[in-house]
C-alpha cells in the first residue's frame, strides 16, 4: 500500500532528474580531469577520473530503473543540459577552481538524489529508495573530499 498519492510519473520525472544531473557532472568532472594542472595534478587527476567513472557506471543504473518502473530516460546532450541547469564551466582553472566547481554540481545532484529518496519512500518504491540513498552516499563522500582537498 502506498503512503500518499504521488504519481509514478512523479517518481520516474525525479529519476530522470537525477540522471541529467549524473550525466552534466560526469561531463564536468571529465573536463576538469583532462584539463586540471599544478602540483596537486596526480591526486585530482586520478580522484577526478575515479568520480567520473563511477558516474558512468551510475547513470546507466539510473537510466535502467527507469525503465523497469515502465518509463522512458532522457537522452540527448541538449535535453540532458536542459533539465540538469547544472552550471557549466570552461578550462583552464585554478584547481581549487575545479573543485569548488565540482563541489557546486555535486550538492546540486545530491539535492535532487535525496527528494527522489524522499519521493520513492513516500511510495513505497524500496528499490528506487535504496538506489537513491546509494547515490547521496555516494555524493556526500565526494562533497566531504573535495571540500578536504580546500582546506
């Protein structure tokens, strides 16, 4: 049974939130991956491809519960960056540049992972609900590592 009334779309349009966001901040952390220099390269370097790969993995998971809760991912780098409104940014930076950039994206995408844990758990969608508390431990640990690296 259900605890309220939300619509599935609801929960499938919050997936598909969350998968725009993953799929903007891959990009993003790729970018400043190729692109980050300075005495910290090797650390930011490997962090950044280390994140951006597990987003690689993640969005395809994001993108198959969707479709297993009988909807449809968004696609298309336009409509991605579109429904992301995730900040874009242009090389070169500094490195702490790149981070607080990052830092940025990450809390944005963690916002929308945890109103669409809060959502499936209204619903009583434990699948989605453990994908998206995966997903804000995941971003959580990120956000507290990229803000160490500041101080």
């Amino acid at each position: 049974m259900k605890k309220d009334s939300t619509h599935p779309t609801e929960l499938t349009d919050s997936l598909n939130q969350v998968l725009a966001d993953s799929y903007a901040l891959l990009s993003l952390t790729h970018l400043a991956h190729w692109n980050v220099e300075g005495q910290g390269f090797f650390a930011l370097h490997t962090a950044f491809q280390t994140q951006y790969e597990e987003l690689f993995t993640a969005v395809d998971e994001i993108a198959e519960r969707v479709r297993a809760l009988n909807a449809y991912a968004i696609g298309g780098l336009s409509r991605l960056a579109e429904v992301a409104q995730m900040e874009e940014f242009v090389s070169p930076l500094s490195q702490e540049d790149y981070v607080k950039k990052l830092i940025k994206a990450n809390e944005k995408l963690l916002s929308d992972a945890v109103k669409c844990r809060d959502l499936a758990g209204n619903t009583d969608d434990a699948e989605t609900e453990d994908l998206m508390i995966n997903r804000v431990t995941l971003h959580q640990k990120t956000v507290w590592m990229l803000k160490s690296f500041l101080k």
